[in-house]
C-alpha cells in the first residue's frame, strides 16, 4: 500500500465537498477509499439503458455520503458488488 501511495494524497471521502470548494484536485494526483453503505435497485434511464446508484461512506462521519452513479460498462461489471465492500 506505501507504494500505491507513493506521492499521493488521500482524501478521505467525508472531506471530498470542502476539498473540492478549497484545492484545486485537478492539479493533485489524489485517492480516497469508501465503503458501499447503500445500495439502490438498479434503475432504468428514459433512454432505457440501467444504472446502479451507490452511496459511499468512509464510516469517519456517516452523515458525509457521496452518491456514486454507476452506468454503461462499469454498471454491467460491478452491479452485483455486495454492500460492505470497499
């Protein structure tokens, strides 16, 4: 993991909103890790294609979720990810 990490910045999720509205993360090579706390029944858009939606966690403050919408190629392989994953 030290070597995954090697100049990277971890962003916890729960400081995702107030990082974004005071870094410029465009400019950092950053990661952060949540946990699938929530998910939804996969959806259908008007266009008729699925979608998952995920909410994430960093189980810091459980009050500080972030909605992931998973679509296309990335719904087809991961939709079946159990909640409690990370």
């Amino acid at each position: 993991m030290d070597r995954k990490m090697a100049n990277r910045k971890l962003i916890r999720l729960s400081q995702l909103k107030s990082k974004l509205a005071t870094e410029n993360l465009e400019e950092i090579d950053w990661v952060t890790f949540g946990v699938i706390v929530k998910k939804v029944t996969p959806q259908s858009a008007n266009n008729g294609r699925t979608f998952s939606i995920w909410r994430l966690n960093d189980l810091r403050d459980l009050n500080q979720c972030v909605s992931l919408f998973l679509f296309g190629e990335v719904h087809k392989e991961h939709w079946k990810t159990d909640q409690g994953t990370v």
